[in-house]
C-alpha cells in the first residue's frame, strides 16, 4: 500500500472515532492519524495517498479546525497524490446541506490530485448535499446520528473499494 495519512477534523470526536476506525482497517500507524487542529503542510508532504474527514457544522460549513486547514490544503503541492474523503453529518436535522464539507474540500483538491473511493447515495435519506456531484457522494459519507447502524457496513464497502486503488 501506497504511504498513506489520514487528517480529520472533528469537534465532538465523531469523525475523530471514524478516522481511527478507518485506520485500523487500513493498517495506518498511529502517527499517520493528524488532527488537522495541529497539521502543518510539511505533514501532508509525506503522503502518497491521502484520506481527509470533516464532519459539517454551521449550516454546510466546514468542521472549526477546517476553516483554516483548507487554506493550508490549498497551498499544499497535491499533485500525483491520491485524495478520498469522508465525513460525518446528520441528514435528518440539516437534510438540505448533508455533509457539505465534504463537498467544499472535494471543490480544492479535485483537479489537482487524483480524488478516489466516490459512493452511491443509494440508502441516504436527504435533499441536498455539496458531497453529491454527479450523482455520486465525492467520498465516504456517515450519519452517525441517525443511521450508526448502517455505518460499519459503509465504511467496510469504502475501504475495499480504496484498497483496489492505492
Ligand atoms: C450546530 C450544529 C450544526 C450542524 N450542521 C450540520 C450540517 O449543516 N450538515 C450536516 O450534515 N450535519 C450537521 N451537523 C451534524 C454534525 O456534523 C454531526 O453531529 C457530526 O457527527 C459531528 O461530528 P464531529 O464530532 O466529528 O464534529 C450539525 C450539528 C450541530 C450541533
């Protein structure tokens, strides 16, 4: 597998939760996981593959620490870097802005990298989402408030996926 780091903000620690899982799964060591509340471009740097996770707050803005680690994601040199994203959001409170942050650091990193691991909105309850383009969430997309239930087997079909790729 292709050096691999993942970077996730998170407030509650729900994305936090997520990104570790997904570490786990992936056999991603301890210091590859970065809270982007402390990144530095330098971190990313080092990576072949990245995987970036916001949960969404405000209506469809970024997770807090994200709010200026986009900036730094937009300075970063991304190219022929893969990219796959994944977030956490509630489609039942906010079902017209479902996991928009997803979609806003899909809008910096599309074009200048490789953007991988894109899913079907099949099974998602919501009406409208930045994550969705074309038809498709831009990445791995959890409701950890109301479908937890659901979200073992999403994020198992994500990472099998992901592992054809990198
Ligand atoms: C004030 C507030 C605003 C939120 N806004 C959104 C939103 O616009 N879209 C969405 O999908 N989820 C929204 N959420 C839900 C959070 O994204 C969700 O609870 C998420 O799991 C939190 O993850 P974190 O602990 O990693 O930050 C909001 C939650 C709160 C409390």
């Amino acid at each position: 597998m292709s050096k691999t780091g993942i970077f996730y903000g998170s407030s509650n620690g729900t994305t936090e939760g997520i990104a570790k899982k997904i570490a786990a799964k992936l056999g991603v060591e301890q210091k590859d996981i970065h809270d982007v509340a402390s990144a530095k471009v330098n971190d990313l740097d080092e990576y072949e593959v990245l995987l970036l996770g916001s949960s969404t707050w405000g209506i469809g803005d970024l997770q807090d620490d994200w709010e200026s680690f986009i900036k730094v994601l937009s300075s970063a040199n991304l190219s022929g870097k893969k990219v796959a994203l994944f977030g956490c959001g509630d489609s039942s409170s906010y079902p017209d802005s479902f996991c928009d942050a997803v979609g806003k650091i899909y809008q910096v990193v599309k074009g200048v990298s490789t953007v991988i691991g894109f899913t079907s909105t099949e099974g998602y309850s919501f009406d409208a989402s930045e994550a969705v383009v074309d038809h498709r969430f831009v990445g791995l997309i959890l409701d950890e408030e109301n479908e937890r239930n659901l979200s073992e087997k999403r994020i198992e079909g994500w990472i099998a996926e992901l592992k054809t790729e990198i």
